[in-house]
C-alpha cells in the first residue's frame, strides 16, 4: 500500500514465498526484514549478502536491481521505503 500521495516518499510491504526480483527505478531502496528467518539479498553485479529478521539495510539506486531470495520457511516479508 503506497503512504499519502502528497509525500515525496513511499513505503511498501513486499511478501514472496521463494524469491522477487525489483528494480531500483533509480531511487535508492530502504529495507528491513519484517517477517521470516532470512533472506539472501543480490544485485545485478552479483554482490551477495544475506540478513535476518529485523535488519535494515540499504540498496542504492546505482544497483539498478536485485533479487531478494527467501532463505527460511514460510511467507518472507520486506518493508521498502524509498523517494518518489
């Protein structure tokens, strides 16, 4: 659900079972895990790097895009907070 049109951010919830892959559209991204074990997070250059429930982290508008891989059992769910 996106927030208030009026605001030059917005905020999503992504929910997948094994993996999404998502475009930057060159605006930098603001994640964290909110539900799941873990996920394996991977850019378009191939950097790889897996984070637990509850970390936050940052994927910058250079990547273009990056796939996020489910590692745990069950609905993995992402917050993504970015600028319009």
């Amino acid at each position: 659900m996106a927030t208030h049109e009026d605001h030059f951010y917005d905020v999503h919830r992504v929910e997948f079972e094994t993996e999404i892959n998502i475009s930057t559209n060159n605006s930098c991204h603001v994640m964290m895990l909110v539900e799941g074990d873990s996920i394996l997070v991977e850019t378009a250059n191939g950097t790889k790097l897996v984070f637990a429930y509850a970390e936050t982290f940052v994927i910058p508008a250079a990547a273009k895009s990056y796939k996020l891989t489910n590692l745990g059992r069950g609905r993995a769910k992402v917050i993504k907070a970015f600028l319009k």
